[in-house]
C-alpha cells in the first residue's frame, strides 16, 4: 500500500467520523482549527494525523480505540508530537 492511499484512507476515517458525529470531538476540532486559520483541507489533513498516530498505537500495543487518548491528541492540534 502506497502513502498516498494510507493518507486517502485516513482522510476517509476524518469524513466518516465527521458525517456520524462520532466522536463529536473530531467536528469541535475542525471547527477549532478553521477558525484558527486553517483551510478546511489543512485541518482534515491534521485529524487525519491523530487518527493514524491513535492506528498505529491501537496496532503496536494490541488495544482497541482510546477515545480520551484521541480526544487529547485532537485537543492538541495543530501541534504533531
């Protein structure tokens, strides 16, 4: 799989959870961001960052999803660490 799929495939995570509302924390956050200054497509973009990074923890430690660890990282937008 190449990058630009897994990134296709995490902007598509970003729009499901946007058109459910699930988490509601993902739509208060490109709310946030746009109203930052970010276009609409820079703030998916960064989502799309915490869903895979919260993936990749989810994969390497065998757990399920982490809503509070997710809602932390979004929380922390736009900064990446």
């Amino acid at each position: 799989m190449n990058d630009k799929t897994v990134r296709d495939a995490f902007m598509e995570v970003v729009v499901n959870q946007l058109e459910t509302g699930d988490p509601p924390e993902t739509k208060a956050t490109l709310d946030r961001l746009m109203a930052d200054g970010n276009s609409r497509g820079e703030a998916m973009q960064l989502i799309a960052a915490v869903a895979r990074n919260e993936m990749q923890a989810m994969m390497s430690e065998s757990r399920p999803f982490d809503n509070a660890r997710y809602a932390k990282l979004l929380a922390r937008l736009p900064k990446l660490d």
